[in-house]
C-alpha cells in the first residue's frame, strides 16, 4: 500500500498527498503494533485490534477520494490484514480481511468492470502471497517449538538417570543396613537421620553443583555433630561468606561450641549463621539446664577461653549468655 | 477444638490422631486434594493440618479451594521438607505457618492452638528464610512498607531462627508475648502480599518458583 501511494504522489495523479501520507504513517504504525503484539500467541484477538483494523480499513477504503486520485491505493490494506491474519491465525483476522476484500471489490463496482478485474487479481494475489507468509512463519515457528521440547525431554531424561542412581546407591544401601540390625534403635535412628539429611540436601539443595562457602560448610558441621553425638543439630543460614582463615576460626569455634552443647545437654541446639558482606556471626543455642556464672562446671568454662582465644585471634569477638533452666547461647562474630 | 487432617499417608494420620490431646477432636480426613475441599467445607473444622506434598498439586491447592469459599479457616502446614520452595508456595497461598514432620507432639499441638487463635507459626528455617529474602531488596527500591521488615520484626525473626521460644524473645527484647506474636504475624502478611519484583527474583535465583 505504501510503494502504491509512493508511485501515484511521484506520478502527480495525486491532488492532495497529505491525507494519503497520514493513512500511510497511520496503517504502518498500527500494523507494528498489532503484529508485535500478536507475536505474543495470545488465544483471542482483542477487541480493541479488530476495531481498529476495521477502522483503519473504512478510512482506507475512501483515502482514494481525498486524495483525488483513482489508483487502487486502498486495495493495499486488506492484503496487510490478511498477512497479519496468516502469521497469527485467528479466525477473526481471516474474516475481517475477507469482508474487507470483498467491500473492495463491491466499491470498485462503483467504477468499471475492467478496474474489478484488476481489483480482484490483485487480491487474489495478496491473498496468495499472504497465505504462503502466515504458513513459512508456522512451519518455523513449529520446528523451533519441536527443537527445545526434544531438548528439554532430554534434560528431563537425564535427571531422572540421576535420581535413580542416587537412590540406588545410597538409599536403598541405607535401608538395607537398617533392615540388618532392626533391634538397635540408636543406630537405626542415626542411619535414618543421616540418609534423610543426604536426601533432601541432594533433592531440595541447589541444583547446579554444591556452592562452597561457608554456609555450606556451617551446614555440614551441623550434620556432622549432630550425627556423631545422635543429638538434633538445626542450622539455618542467611547469607553466605568466603572460607578464609577468619571464617574458618569462626567455624572451628562454632563447632567447639556445638559438640559441647552436644555432649552436655542431650537436647540438641539451634545454629543461626547471618553473614553480611562486613560481618559474620554465629549464634549456638542449647536447651540445657544453664549454668550461672559462679558455678561454671569444669570444663565448659575451659571450652569457652578456647573458643574465646580462637575467635580473639582473628579480630572477633565471643560471648556467652546462660540462664539457669534456659540453657545457654554462644555468640561469635567476626569481621571480614 | 475441631481438627481436619489432610495427608496421603494413612499411618501418619493415625498417628496424628493419637497424637493430639483430648480437647482437640479430629472431625475429619483425606488423603487427596478434591475430597478434601469439599470434606473441609462440610465439616468446618477450627485448623487444618496440611500436607504440603499431596498427590494432584499439592497443599496450595486445597487452601485456594477452600478459602474461596471459608476464607476464615486457618491452615497449618506439614511437611517431611524443610525446604524453602514448599515454604513459600504454601504461605503465599495462605497458611498461618508452618511445621516439620519430625516435630514434637508437644510442639505439634502448641503450633495447632497458635494457628487457631490466628497467630502465625514460624519454624527456625522459615525465619531463616523471610531474613534472606526480604534482606536483598535494595533499599532504594523499596516504595512500600510491605517490602521491608521493620527493626524490630527482624529482631524477632533473628531469635526464632537461633531457636528462641515466643515467651523468650520477649524477655529478651522486654516485649510481652502477644506483641511477639504480632511481629510475627505482620511478618506473615508482608511475605504472603509483597509482590516485590526482588522477592520473586530472589526466589527464582535459587529456582524456588
């Protein structure tokens, strides 16, 4: 429709080529607009588009009038409707582009029957060509689709290979060595325990390969002691920070203060790690009976100058907080 | 108090049944999504104990059907996962809170009374969870109080994450109880309603969504 409007203003047969430019600018713009957003696959055509295709198509329709000219510049205009129709295959294209043509021809009839003709191989061609547009882009378009799904059923394939052979391995291993000694309740428990913090770490952990970090490394301490002294070790992390010597000082504390409380209380404890980019702290809270201050048993007083120096060392600070019949919470941090 | 348990294991529904004390009376059970919609809305119970992994979509499931309808029954989840994806899709949906398997009986029934007096249920890890999340935002992209955790909220969801009772952190900050349990409970509304485009970022990140 454009290259039309182009040949008749350069040919002069057109008086006023203003309103022929606006309708240019205008069908452009809108049929952008309409084909990016329809490029979206959207189920229904809306209505907004259909109305002003429709619009569009009448204002076209009597563009030749104004103009002063009698090409066929408007016959342009439904064979873009039906392009767009084509690429994206709603029913409502097809048939407002099909009214629009036939309202063509019914105008040219106004004319001569030799401009029908014309008229109508010429949308007859428009409808070929438009044709043959819309079913390229839908034999592209599926070939892409097939192609990532047959990717995609891959990965889906291999992942499945590896949940198997990880339950193969390890949880089916596990189950029958509880199987073997079913009357020692303890060993039952820690295997049990064990193999289910395996599993939901390897089921629910990231899937892209384990991070190193610290807070990784809190994690498996955790796990550790908790498997160790059959007590129930959770940790919970919020942040992540680098293994270095400070963070590995914190770690090597914390796991002092762990095992302790591990070893003294048999409730278990609670381990919180936040780590910010300045500033790493530990938190490790027991449930025991607590100690006041004065009567400090032994060897938990001996633990603490321990942790304390190893924390000291590398610029933190430590401290333990107790309540008699709250337990007692360590505290470490430690700057990065 | 009246009980509904949704879970598809039999054994642990058993077990839940015994579990309970005598004035919590379980009116009800189900094993799939569907029949437990429907069930919840015949019988109305108090709390619903919610497994989040149940076959056919899962827990969010149930809760979107049934507060269609009774927006006012509260939902407890349950889950053999700790992990933070089942966490976020099934708060967001609408749960009061959430417990592990391995809990406590002791602990079990306290969380049960807290969802039915409408206070909500933060394990250690969801804490965990809510600090790391609502952490990353920037703070110059911040344009509502729904995506930020005030001062004191995250002093209380840093002490429940180091193990901290309700009545601890509130000798520890000189808060009463009820106050703590409030914090807590804003922290809830603010996770299930902020549609920060961080928050989702952050959690697809780490694949949660």
């Amino acid at each position: 429709m454009a290259l039309l409007s182009l040949l008749a203003v350069t040919r002069g047969t057109v008086e006023r080529p203003r309103p022929v430019w606006l309708l240019v600018a205008a069908a452009t713009l809108w049929g952008v607009l309409t084909v990016l957003t329809q490029l979206r696959q959207r189920p229904d055509e809306p209505w907004w588009v259909t109305i002003g295709d429709a619009a569009l198509a009448s204002v076209a329709l009597f563009a030749h009038e104004w103009a002063g000219t009698d090409d066929l510049i408007y016959g342009g205009y439904p064979a873009i409707t039906v392009a767009v129709a084509a690429v994206t295959e709603r029913r409502r294209g097809w048939l407002l582009a099909t009214a629009l043509a036939v309202t063509t021809l019914v105008r040219l009839q106004v004319a001569d029957f030799a401009a029908v003709l014309s008229g109508l191989s010429q949308v007859i061609s428009y409808f070929m060509v438009a044709g043959i547009v819309g079913w390229a882009a839908h034999v592209i378009y599926a070939a892409d689709q097939e192609r990532r799904e047959a990717e995609a059923g891959r990965a889906r394939a291999e992942e499945r290979s590896q949940v198997a052979a990880h339950l193969h391995d390890s949880v089916l291993q596990t189950l029958a060595l509880i199987q073997r000694e079913p009357h020692d309740g303890d060993r039952v428990t820690m295997l049990a325990r064990s193999q289910e913090r395996e599993l939901r770490e390897w089921l629910y952990g990231p899937s892209d390969g384990p991070q190193p970090g610290l807070a990784e490394a809190v994690k498996k301490m955790a796990a550790e002691v908790d498997e160790m002294y059959r007590v129930p070790i959770e940790a919970v992390v919020v942040g992540d920070a680098p293994v270095n010597e400070t963070t590995a000082a914190l770690l090597a504390a914390g796991r002092e203060a762990v095992v302790n409380a591990a070893k003294h209380t048999g409730g278990g404890a609670s381990v919180y790690l936040e780590a910010t980019s300045e500033l790493v702290r530990l938190f490790v809270r027991d449930r025991g009976s607590g100690f006041s201050v004065d009567q400090v048993p032994e060897d938990r007083h001996g633990i603490r100058q321990s942790i304390r120096a190893r924390i000291e060392r590398v610029g933190g600070s430590a401290r333990v907080d107790s309540i008699p019949g709250q337990g007692t919470e360590v505290r470490l941090e430690v700057p990065l | 108090m009246r009980v509904f348990v949704v879970d598809d294991h039999d054994l642990f529904r058993v077990g839940i049944r015994h579990g309970l004390p005598p004035d919590m009376e379980v009116v009800g059970e189900a094993s799939e999504v569907n029949p437990a919609i429907e069930l919840i809305k015949d019988r109305q119970p108090d709390v619903v104990l919610l497994d989040v992994h149940l076959p056919g979509g899962g827990g969010r499931q149930v809760i979107e059907g049934v507060h269609k309808s009774q927006p006012e029954v509260k939902f407890l989840a349950l889950s053999a996962s700790d992990a933070p994806e089942d966490v976020v899709a099934v708060v967001r949906a609408g749960a009061r809170g959430y417990v592990t398997k391995t809990v406590s009986p002791g602990e079990l029934e306290d969380a049960i009374r807290r969802v039915a007096e409408g206070d909500a249920v933060f394990s250690p890890r969801l804490a965990g969870f809510v600090l790391d999340a609502f952490s990353s935002i920037p703070t110059n992209q911040i344009d509502s109080e729904l995506d930020l955790l005030s001062e004191r909220e995250r002093e209380v969801l840093q002490h429940i994450a180091r193990g901290y009772t309700y009545r601890e952190i509130g000798e520890q900050l000189f808060i009463s109880v009820k106050t703590v349990e409030s914090h807590v409970s804003a922290v809830l509304r603010k996770l299930q309603l902020s549609n920060r485009n961080e928050l989702t970022r952050w959690a697809v990140e780490r694949k949660l969504i």
